[in-house]
C-alpha cells in the first residue's frame, strides 16, 4: 500500500545552521502518527518542505505517492494542513472564507453541504456569518481546522492545534479528529502536550536537532528502559533538612529531591519494592503520613532522548 507520507533522506540547511540532517520517515495510511520534537528540532521546516512552502536541499517527500515538486498539484489536494500560527482573512465572515478556500481547490455549490457539516461538527455554525476578526483565538483556530478539511484531505497535519485553547475546545477538536481518523483519514500531530500524543497517536517519531532519534509505536516506547522508572512521592511528619546517617545507603541513592516534608524517591518498577523501601525509611526514623506513585510516561521519554547530545 502507498504510503500516506514518504521522506526520504531530507535535508535543509539555512546558512550555517543544519535544520534537517537527512531525515527518513515513512507514514501510513490511516494511522494516528505523532511527531515530536523541542522548539527548534526541525518539525515545522518538515512540515513546511511537506506542505510545499519550503523546498529541500537534498531528499523527496511524496503525498500518497505524489511527490511534492514534481507531482505538486495531487500532493496538495491529498494534504490539509493546520498550521500552528493564528492566519486569517479579515475582510470575510467565516462562511466566505470557507467557500473562498474551496474554490482554490476546484469546489462550487457542490461543497456547500460538506461547509455546513465542518461548521457543525467544530461547533462555528452559529459563527457562519460573523467577519472573522470578531472570532475569539480558538473560535479563529476552528476555522483554520475546517479550512484544512475544505477539500476532503486523505491526510491531515495538525502543527500545535490546541495551542492556547481552553480545556473544552481541546475535548471538541480531538473529538472531531478522532472521528476522522476513524474514516480512514492519516492524521500527523505535533504537539507540546504529551499527554495528547500519549492518549491519541498509534507511533510516534521524535525530531531533535534535525535528526529522528525515536520512532516507533507508543507502546514500545512505553515499554522502554526508561518507563521501568517509578517515582515514589513522600510526605513526612516533620521538615528534614538531610537524610539521616541511618538511612541505608541503596535508599538515600534513590532519593532525588529533599524539600520540608516532601522527599521524592526514584525507584525501579522490576527491582524495587516499595513495601521494602517504606521499611528501610521508617527504621531510620522517619515518620511517613502520606505517599503516592507516579510512573514514567511519554513525557519522561521525551525529557531523556531529547536531553542527550546529538553528534
């Protein structure tokens, strides 16, 4: 099967600064696909060479087989890109805008029912004929949504697409999205909320310093050495100010953070055993009231790939 996205050894360079270092990266049709990465590891000058607006030194990058230079007019049919950057037309209601965007792809009258039911699904039909600059920032961010999907993509990119937005906009997007890739559509996600990215996306690639340095399924990566981490949160009777003398050396190495009444312990989930550790606290006098656990999730993957050097 075509891929829904195809990368092959891309590079791009701005003067002395290396934005892509040869990147390859394969993207299937129907997946939920997350990519990664911290402010300046190349994502959006991926995403830019994918979606046209910039063009690679080096390497191809093909939409659903069209190659986006050769082949550019299928390539952009096939992709709907949300971008990450608030852009809009102040001169038109949110409807005129629509249709406005349908016509750069080739849709009449023909597409006014598909408009109708974007408006609905993003909840802007009440906003059909309101002039874009009396939108709010995530009513904006809607319409750049439906603006995206105008056309009907096979494979949608969303750059950030809950930056800035409230907690109930957030639930109705990624209801809405979730609801497309269930239609078969390729959906790309970057984000800074890793828990979006944990909850929604099937694999996940990261980008740091323009090379990919993780890519695989969300499972796997969970399932690395890194998640065998588990954090142990203390709560004591009484401040401390240093771990006392009786406390057991394999312990005191395990205790992270200090503060008042608070200590945080990093254990591991297949060699440690809380019971064991509890004990070894509570017979170097320390009188515990309250503990909880946390366990390593994508976000302490990410933390310790992208904090290590790249050559």
């Amino acid at each position: 099967m075509t891929a829904a996205i195809s990368i092959n050894n891309v590079k791009k360079s701005y003067g002395s600064l290396d934005a892509l270092k040869g990147v390859d990266l394969t993207i299937n049709r129907g997946e939920f696909f997350g990519l990664l990465g911290p402010n300046g590891a190349g994502k959006s000058t991926l995403i830019n060479i994918i979606a046209g607006l910039a063009n690679a030194d080096a390497g191809s990058v093909s939409v659903l087989g069209h190659d986006v230079v050769g082949d550019y007019r299928q390539a952009r049919q096939a992709l709907g890109v949300v971008p990450q950057e608030l852009v809009f037309d102040a001169f038109f209601s949110v409807r005129e805008v629509l249709k406005i965007q349908s016509g750069y792809f080739g849709l009449g009258k023909e597409n006014d029912a598909w408009i109708d039911e974007l408006l609905d699904a993003l909840a802007l039909t009440d906003k059909a004929n309101v002039n874009m600059r009396a939108l709010s920032g995530g009513m904006k961010r809607r319409v750049l949504i439906a603006q995206a999907l105008v056309h009907k993509p096979e494979v949608v990119i969303l750059d950030e697409p809950t930056a800035g937005v409230d907690v109930e906009l957030r639930k109705l997007l990624w209801g809405f999205v979730e609801q497309l890739n269930q239609k078969g559509h390729t959906i790309v996600l970057t984000t800074h909320y890793l828990e979006e990215a944990e909850k929604l996306c099937d694999r996940i690639a990261i980008l740091n310093h323009g090379e990919v340095i993780a890519l695989d399924s969300k499972a796997s990566l969970l399932q690395s050495e890194i998640c065998n981490k588990l954090h142990l949160i203390i709560k004591t009777a009484e401040p401390i100010d240093q771990l006392p003398d009786a406390l057991a050396p394999s312990i005191r190495d395990k205790v992270k953070y200090l503060d008042g009444c608070q200590m945080r312990l990093e254990l591991h989930k297949d060699k440690d055993v809380i019971v064991d550790v509890l004990a070894a606290i509570a017979g170097a006098g320390i009188k515990v009231v309250d503990l909880e656990t946390e366990r390593a999730d994508l976000e302490d993957v990410f933390v310790e790939l992208t904090s290590k050097k790249v050559s």
